[in-house]
C-alpha cells in the first residue's frame, strides 16, 4: 500500500490521459464542484495504479472492494474517507463509463462514528470574536450569526446580501441548494461599512482594466459581461489580483478559506477556549444557541439547509444536559 496519496505523475491506462478527460467531461456536465473534481480525479488515479495501472472497464466489483478494504486495513482511512473512494469508483462506472457493476451499490460501506459535535458557550464565541479583526472578525461573526459554512461565507456576492430584509442568500450550498437565512443586525452596518471599502477597491480595480470575477459556468456563457458588473463581486475578495488562464481577464478572487482558518486558530488560542474549536464550530454553535432560545427544530433545520430533520436533531443534545438531566446523586444532599 503507497502513502495515503493518490499520484501526481504517470499517465493512465490507455496511452493518453483520455479516461481523465472523459471523467472530468462528465462530472462538469452535473455541475459537481472542483473540489469533488479534484477529489474524485485522486481516487480513480490510486485505484489504478493499485491495481497494476489495469483501466477500469477490465476490472470489476471484485477490484473495488479489494481497493475498499485496503484503504480501511492497510491505509487505516477513516470512515468519510473510505465513502468518499467509494462514490468516486461509483460516479467512475455508472456515470463516466456507463458500465453496470451487479452489486457495487452493495458494497458495505465504512460507517460513521456518532460524535456530538463541539459547540461553544456564548461566552466563549465572543471571547474568540475579540481576538479577530478586520475581515476575518467579520466573516467570523456572519458564520456564526448566520449559520454559514466557511466557504459559503467565502462565497458571498454582493446580490446576495438583503440589507432591507434583513437576509442573507446562500447560492449553491452544500447539495447544490440555495436557501435563505438571517443577516445579524448587529452586522447591517460593520457590513454596509466593509461594502463601501470593496465597492471603493472594485473601482480602483475597473480603472486599471480589472474587475472581473468567476461566474457560474452557465451564466458566464450567456451574460459574458456580468462578470464586472458589482452585484457580482464578491464580499469578501482577495487582497491579490490574477489572471484567468480561461478567459484572460484580470480577476480578483474570493478571500481564500486558509486566511480565516489560521485566524480564528489563533484566536481560539489567545482566547483560552480548551476546546479543538474550528471555524465549523461556529455553525455548530449557531444552531445550538437558536434550539437553546426555544426556536423549533424545523426552523433551525431551514437556515442550516439540512436535507434531513434527522442532520439538526444533533442538536438537541444540548437539551440534555447532565445526561439526559439527570440528577447526580452526589448532588442530592
């Protein structure tokens, strides 16, 4: 068994890279993201080569589940790991290759392990919060006032923000789902107030032949323009231009992940909070503060975008506190 890592080099079965391209072909056409992209790509490329770099349409379900139970065994990968080489060797046959493999959907497939998530205390959010500033305290408290994820807060457009109705729009969240959530009022005017600087930057940016940002594959097509119009901009860019190697344009990106990561670790740090708390946290605490305040579950269920009730009933550990409330007998008298 190699490292854990899929290889960098070495062409594919076949003479030519052509599997990979019909592979990535096909999973642009289902508008998946770049990330699952790159992703699925390392997957199918260590499944190759693990099987003595034999192309796909000659092995079957028998090489999967040997491939499957060597990463479990010999490669010890956790269970999200394991399904995520699971539904990539899936999307690979049913999707790329249209080959049916009789029982491959049977596969038994590495199971979670239940473990309630970390949430923190209000005191503790705000603790973290005065150590963050500038952009990172501001995307901070967005992810925690809105329930964000992390790249959903990345990710936000300017169109997106509702300063009037007080909401936020989530485009194209996990699941290929938008939904809508709450915009903080205490964040109407650090955010109107961060708007007005971008806005100034954006401007700056148009004068010199810039302003361009990524669209939608399928909207970039049919309104090439809008690309620089502001209501697409993003709110919260990048400190560095770049050129497009697509299109040529000289762009500016959304703010990238790793910034408010490093961040808000810091800030954890400073803040003494002894918890393994991440930007991830935030959300958890989101949702559990809401269930606290006595807000239903279904409620809480809609901002967060959870397909299933089951997903947000996580939370109501928190209703549970002291197991289950119980009274210890220690504290009877």
């Amino acid at each position: 068994m190699d490292d854990g890592h899929p290889p960098r080099s070495g062409p594919l079965p076949g003479g030519s890279p052509r599997l990979l391209d019909l592979f990535r072909e096909t999973i642009r056409a289902r508008h998946y993201s770049r990330r699952t992209e790159k992703a699925y790509a390392g997957w199918i490329k260590r499944y190759v080569f693990f099987n003595g770099r034999r192309h796909p349409r000659d092995m079957g379900v028998a090489e999967v589940k040997h491939f499957l139970s060597a990463l479990a065994i010999e490669g010890r990968v956790s269970a999200s790991t394991q399904n995520q080489a699971f539904s990539a060797l899936l999307f690979l046959y049913r999707d790329v290759l249209g080959q049916a493999l009789p029982g491959l959907e049977d596969v038994v497939r590495a199971k979670r392990p239940v473990r309630l998530p970390t949430v923190l205390s209000r005191d503790e959010v705000q603790a973290i919060l005065r150590h963050l500033h500038g952009m990172p305290w501001l995307m901070a408290s967005v992810m925690y006032g809105s329930g964000l994820r992390l790249l959903e807060c990345a990710r936000l457009r300017v169109k997106d923000v509702d300063f009037a109705r007080g909401e936020i729009t989530v485009r194209d969240g996990k699941g290929q789902k938008d939904r809508m959530t709450v915009l903080p009022g205490r964040l109407l005017d650090p955010l109107r107030g961060h708007l007005e600087r971008v806005a100034l930057q954006y401007e700056a940016d148009v004068r010199h032949g810039a302003g361009a940002v990524a669209l939608p594959s399928a909207l970039a097509r049919k309104y090439p323009r809008a690309c620089r119009d502001w209501a697409w901009q993003w709110v919260f860019p990048a400190t560095r231009l770049h050129d497009d190697p697509t299109t040529g344009d000289r762009c500016r990106h959304h703010i990238h992940e790793t910034v408010l990561q490093r961040a808000f670790h810091a800030a954890v740090r400073q803040a003494g909070v002894p918890k393994p708390a991440t930007c991830h946290t935030l959300r958890h605490s989101f949702a559990t503060h809401l269930l606290e305040a006595g807000y239903d579950i279904r409620t809480i269920q809609e901002l967060l975008g959870h397909n299933d009730v089951s997903t947000t009933m996580i939370y109501t550990h928190v209703l549970n506190r002291g197991g289950r409330g119980v009274r210890s007998p220690l504290d009877f008298g």
